[in-house]
C-alpha cells in the first residue's frame, strides 16, 4: 500500500481522491474508519446532530417528568398553595441561588395541566410555538412528547430487528425445511401494507388490558409482524458467509452451531443490521405517526402522533397547533434518514454513488 | 418451459398465499376480544338494562348476527364457509353501511367505490412515474451540479415529510392562495361523473398529494440505478463510438436501468395503497382506503376481512405483472 511519503517521493503516481481515502484509513480499526467517513460526510454529520439533539431531549423530558411526579407524589411540590384543587405542580421550573423565592423561571408547563383562558393563543414570547385549543403549551407539549414518540420507535425498531436476526440466522444457517417455513411466512406478511395491516389489528385489539396501554399493544403487534424484512437481509448474509473458510475452520475445532452464529457469522453481519435499525427507526416513527394520526393511537398518551391527531382539524386556521409536532416528527424522520444514509455509504462504500 | 407455462405456474403460486392471508385476517378476528355490537351502540346513554338490551338486540338484529349462528359455528367451519363465499364472488354483507335494516352486500359497496380509487391512483402514479425518470434523468446525467444536489435535497426533504402531513401542507397551501381545502363534498360526485367538471376540481389536490408522495420515493431510485449504469464500461464504448449524449441516455443506459426500477415499483405497491388510503381520508375521497378505515373504526368484520382480502390480492397481482414485465424487458431471464 502506498504511503503519504512514497507519493512524495514520487514512486507513485495517484490521484487525490484515492490519496485521501488512504489518509483516512491510516493506523485505524474498521469503525474508527467508519467514524471519520461519517465525520467528512456534512449530511451524515447533520443527521447525527438532529438525532443526538433529540434523543437528549427525549431524555430530558423522560426525567424532569419522572422527578416531577415522584416529588408531587411524595407532597414536596405543591401547585397553587392557596387552590385546594391544585395539588399538582402546574410547572416545571428553573430556581438557582441567588434568585427571588417567588419567581423561579417557569421552563415548561406540565404537559397535562392546562388552563382554560389561555386556549388557542398564537405563538408569542411567553408560549414560543402557541397554545392549544383547550389551553395546553406546545412547546411543552412538543418537549414532553419527544419521550413517547422516540422511545415508541426506539423499542419497536429494536424488537423487529431482534426477531429478525435471529429467525434469519436460524433459516440462513441451517436452511432446509426451516427456511422454506420463514420464507412462506414472511411472503403472507408482506403481500399486506404495514400500514393496513397494523390499523386492522389494533382495531381488533383495542380492547386488550395490558400495562402499557394501546400503544404498548401497537408495538407488540408491530414487532410480530414487521420482522419479515431483517430476517431475509440477514439469511442472505448468512448464506454467503457460511460458505466461508473461517466458518470451515471454526467448525473443524469443534465449535457448536450456536457458537458460530453468534460468534462468528453474526458479527460478520453486523453492518447491514446497524443500517436496518437506524433507517428502520425512521419508518417506524413515521408509521407510528401516520397510526396516531388517523386515529389508531392512544388519545391520552403524551405524543407528537396524538397531538397532531387532535389538531389536524384546526390546521387552516390556527396553524400552530398542529405544525410543531408534525415539525418534529418530520426532523426526527430526516434526521434518521441522514444518519441511515450516511452510516450506508461508510459502512459500505461500494453502494456509494 | 414456455411463457404461458411460467405465467400460470405463477398465478397459481397466488392461491396458498392468498389461503394463508385470509386464515390470518380470520384468525386474528376471532382471537380478538370485544363485541362488534357494543362499538357499533357506541356512547348511547341508557338508564336502565332494558333499554340498553333493547338498543342491543336491535343493532344485532340489523348487523345481521342474530339471524345467524355466528356465536355457534366453530370458526373453523365459518373459515371454509367464507373461502366458499369468496370462490363465489360473495363478500357477504356489511355490518356498517345499511340500507332500510340491512347490510349493503360489500361486493356492491366495492364495486361503486372502486373507481374512485382507481382513477386516483392509476392517475397519480403515471405522474409521478413521468417525473420520477425526468428528475432520475436529470439529476445523473448532471451529477453534482447545482440542479442535483438541489433536486437531491428536496427530494431527501420530501422523502422524509410524513405523506398525510404533505397532504394536509397542500391542503393549507390551497387554502390560502385559492380559498379552496380540496376536502371532496357531494356535489363532486354526481353522476355522470366523468362529464361533471366539480369531479375534476376536487381530484387536483389528492393527485398532486399522492403524486409527489410516490415521486420522492421513486425519483431516488431512478437517480442511483442510472449512476450505476452510467459508470459501465459499454457506456464508455457508446461514447466513444461518437454516439450523442441523448443516445447514450435513451437508448443504452435508461433501458437498461428499467429492470431494478420495475422490481422495486412492483414491491411497493403495498406502500403505495398505503399511501392512497392515507391520502383518500384526508382529502375524504370516498375510495375503497376510506371504506377500509370506516369499516374498521365501526367494526365491520366482513368489510374488514373483505378489504383485507381485496388489498393483498391487489398487490400479489402487481407482483405477478412484474414478473412478466421481466421477460418483455429483459431477455436474458430465464422462466
């Protein structure tokens, strides 16, 4: 391989891309070369950022409420001292030393406690993205959504992948009368629209009682059926790598069969699994999205979907209500698309255009 | 083996798929808990049983349950009941729509609505088809100039725009330039319906919704298929042998870019009646995906099962014709 020095010294002749490409892969492991492909790619980089900003928000949101309610739980915060009715704390707020006792900065209304007089009011310093048609903040609305939507993603992305890894690596290793099953099953479940085929079971099981309420039925159902397409992508994979000679070897040592696909074959596999998952989240929002906006999702959950269900109608002329949240599931959608497309092309530079 | 042997290979390949579908969407019905009546009575406020029983027996009665032994026959045996009904054309009776106490047959019901849908789609998906390649054309040939990374950036942009929100953006859009929201009403589906100028007015914004909805999606494909050819050795030759650009494009690269386009347009169909049956609810286009969404927030079982039957069937059909398209487009497939 050619060094920086032989260019000098003028050995050899190349060009300045192909130059660049070894700089980047000096003195380095396979994912620190990933990581500075990702580092030169703007959009990728852009992609990152969005994602890193709102999974942090989501974090955020998760905990301050979390705090919120164990304190008011355990009677420390009090809302109005002087309204009996008010037992809630009605917003989360900022207090640093040095400031007046009385009047902390208010950082978000508590995102179930809303106030009558303060309905449908346009976006102003006080509310930066307006308030609702029954009195409620977007902007902590949006803020204490972000919880629910990313982690509804989040969970149902990383459920399908599980059971498609491992069906597919089952099928793809040991082929035979297993693959012709998974195959025959995943054709049933993917000649029906996700879409479609998600309204009409949550239509069917709405009623179930479990912990979680509807949506942990949404996601439930999402993950048995939507774990056709990871596990084709994975039994492909494994069907070319099991013809491998380090998988002959493996197997003259003595390994068992689980050892070589969890050690061997699936590690081997793991680039295109990383980019199902993070282009994966992104349809999975997105579907989650479209399920809470036609009505398939849970009217009292906290969620960018739901919000955007109750106040699509008020689109034309109160505009705000429904932009926010629909702005965000749009940048979170973009965001893991970037990122999907920009890991894609440093994990596998050969599908670069 | 000849064509005709592959092609009825193929469609009889449609029937246990098809089995296995309507044993799942028959399945899942009958697992599920709930009363279909009980949705249907919805927020009825009743003081005593009694007229609550009354209220009862009398959607039973016209959803047509009462009358059968739905609550006795083993499911099973209603599964081969239904596939014989399907066999013959008959979807049964809907439990929503009625008609002076009775269900609408569904088949009736499809009938009516399906070309609502149909001139919808089959409109929008040419648009974009056409758009797609002129974009997909557009932006390879010139790759990296200003107009490819623009129409890159938009197309990523519109990629990622959740589609009902696109069509409520256009809806907002048209609101504000035209004083017009687009959402169907009556008068624009009086019969007849394709002389009657309101049809036309009202299918502007769901087409152009729907249309830029499959666009994004297909315009990027069409611009990486094309790249990927363009970088060919042959296509080196053409050029050298003194071809024109346009000939290169046309002639050699595009038509050989057809076959993967074809593939993946055939197996995203589901995602394209996805799409219509979002487009049709906001726009209240009364097609078979707004049919499907009322049926299911009422319980219609058989509309259910019946759409649910109509969709995949859709799709597995789609399929079977891309399959064929493959032998006319590419003649070195063997079948």
């Amino acid at each position: 391989m050619a060094t920086a020095e032989q260019e000098q010294t003028g050995e050899f002749l190349l060009d300045e891309k192909t130059l660049r490409e070894i700089e980047t892969m000096k003195g380095a492991g396979q994912w620190s070369i990933v990581w500075r492909r990702i580092k030169k790619d703007k959009m990728g980089m852009l992609g990152l950022y969005i994602v890193l900003f709102l999974i942090l928000m989501a974090f955020a949101s998760w905990i301050l409420l979390g705090f919120d309610n164990w304190l008011t739980e355990q009677g420390v915060l009090w809302g109005n001292p002087y309204n009996e009715y008010s037992r809630n704390n009605l917003f989360i707020e900022l207090w640093l030393p040095g400031m007046p006792k009385d009047s902390p900065i208010v950082l978000f209304q508590h995102p179930r406690h809303h106030f009558a007089e303060l309905a449908k009011l346009p976006p102003s310093f006080a509310h930066p993205f307006g308030t609702d048609g029954t009195g409620h903040d977007m902007l902590s609305r949006v803020f204490f959504g972000a919880t629910v939507s990313l982690a509804l993603g989040f969970i149902g992305q990383m459920t399908t992948v599980i059971i498609g890894t491992f069906l597919g690596s089952i099928a793809g290793f040991y082929g035979g009368v297993i693959d012709e099953i998974l195959q025959r099953v995943i054709e049933i479940l993917y000649s029906m629209p996700g879409f479609i085929l998600m309204i009409f079971i949550i239509v069917l099981f709405e009623d179930v009682n479990i912990p979680g309420g509807r949506y942990a039925v949404v996601v439930i159902f999402f993950s048995l059926i939507g774990w056709g397409g990871t596990a084709l992508i994975v039994r492909s994979n494994f069907f070319s790598l099991k013809q491998q000679d380090f998988v002959e070897a493996e197997r003259a040592l003595g390994a068992s069969d689980m050892r070589i696909i969890f050690k061997h074959i699936l590690p081997n596999s793991l680039a295109p699994l990383i980019i199902i998952v993070t282009l994966g989240i992104a349809n999975t929002i997105f579907l989650f999205a479209a399920l809470a906006f036609f009505g398939f999702g849970d009217p009292n959950a906290v969620s960018w979907g739901d919000d955007l269900n109750k106040w699509q109608n008020e689109l034309l002329y109160y505009p705000w209500m429904p932009m926010f949240p629909a702005l965000f599931i749009f940048f979170t959608v973009l965001g893991f698309n970037l990122l999907g497309d920009a890991l894609r092309d440093a994990l596998d530079p050969r599908l670069k255009d | 083996m000849s064509l005709k042997g592959f092609i009825i290979r193929r469609t009889i390949y449609i029937v246990p798929v098809m089995l296995g579908i309507t044993l799942m969407n028959f399945t899942l019905i009958n697992v599920s808990p709930g009363d279909p009546v009980i949705v249907r009575i919805g927020l009825l406020q009743c003081n005593s049983p009694e007229c609550y029983n009354n209220a009862y027996n009398r959607e039973a009665v016209e959803m047509g349950l009462l009358g059968q032994d739905y609550y006795t026959i083993p499911w099973f045996n209603r599964y081969v009941d239904f596939v014989n009904d399907l066999l013959h054309f008959n979807l049964g009776k809907s439990w929503y729509y009625t008609q002076a106490g009775e269900g609408i047959p569904i088949a009736q019901i499809i009938k009516e609505r399906a070309v609502y849908t149909v001139v919808l789609n089959v409109l929008s998906f040419f648009f974009s088809l056409l758009l797609a390649t002129a974009i997909g054309v557009v932006s390879a040939t010139r790759q990296n100039s200003f107009w490819d990374r623009s129409l890159t950036v938009a197309m990523l942009l519109g990629y990622s725009m959740p589609l009902f929100w696109l069509a409520k953006l256009l809806m907002l859009l048209s609101f504000q330039l035209f004083n017009f929201t687009g959402v169907a009403n009556k008068e624009a589906f009086k019969k007849p319906l394709f002389l009657n100028p309101n049809f036309y007015k009202y299918l502007i914004l769901p087409t152009l919704a729907l249309t830029l909805g499959g666009l994004v999606f297909m315009a990027r494909l069409v611009r990486s298929q094309l790249l990927e050819i363009l970088r060919q050795d042959y296509i080196t030759t053409a050029k050298a042998k003194g071809l024109d650009n346009r000939a290169v494009i046309y002639k050699h690269a595009f038509r050989n870019g057809l076959l993967p386009i074809v593939t993946i347009i055939g197996n995203s169909l589901p995602g394209l009646l996805a799409g219509s049956v979002m487009i049709e609810a906001v726009f209240g286009w009364p097609g078979l995906g707004t049919v499907f969404l009322e049926g299911a927030l009422f319980r219609d079982y058989p509309m259910m099962m019946a759409t649910n039957t109509i969709f995949p069937l859709l799709f597995l059909v789609a399929r079977l014709l891309t399959d064929i398209t493959y032998v006319f487009i590419d003649p070195r497939i063997k079948y």
